[in-house]
C-alpha cells in the first residue's frame, strides 16, 4: 500500500518519508545532503537498500563499500551499519519486518 507520508527531519542534513506501508514490510526514502552522516547502529530488521541519486559510503560490519546510482545493497538484520553522503542523493531502504519505531514519528538518527 502507498503512503507518501510527509518528510520529516532524521539528523543534520538528513529527511525521510513512509512511501509504503505492507503488513510485514515498509519502504521509506532518505534524502540526504552532501556530507550528511547516518549513523552507525543496528536493529533487528532486515534492510534492502538501493541508492537512487548521489554517491555514498557505506559501513557495513567491517566492511566499506562505496555505492552510487542504480546501485543495491543488503544488510541482515543486527548488523551495524551507516552512511556517508559523498554527495547529495536519496536512498530507498526496505525494511522486514516492520520498524515500528519508524511508524512512532521522528528520532535523532538517519536509518
């Protein structure tokens, strides 16, 4: 189902929106501003992640990789994980199951 929810602040630089809501998945679109950090953390959920704009390093466990247009990207669920935008672009991350603490409004830190 499609919600196109409204953007909201996720961290300096950073803004996000709900474009879909399912029963056991979401898909949310990240814009972020060159240089604009998402910072590392982890959460239980899956995440498929495909950059649509711009150009990003990723820090994925131990691994960095740098990730452009086009490009698509999987992080199991409890693996830490961020971003760096090495230029302004926007991401659409898929998440499974749903991240109910996406649904609850606005938080400190880009995901």
């Amino acid at each position: 189902m499609e919600c196109n929810s409204d953007w909201e602040t996720a961290g300096p630089g950073v803004e996000r929106r709900l474009v879909a809501l399912g029963e056991r998945m979401m898909a949310v679109r990240v814009r972020f501003a060159k240089g604009a950090i998402g910072a590392l953390h982890a959460h239980p959920h899956e995440q498929l992640t495909q950059i649509l704009s711009g150009r990003f390093r990723f820090q994925v466990g131990e691994e960095v990789l740098e990730l452009s247009a086009g490009d698509l990207l999987c992080i199991p669920g409890g693996l830490e994980h961020g971003t760096q935008a090495l230029e302004a672009g926007e991401l659409l991350d898929i998440f499974s199951p749903l991240r109910e603490d996406l649904l609850e409004g606005p938080t400190t830190h880009p995901e």
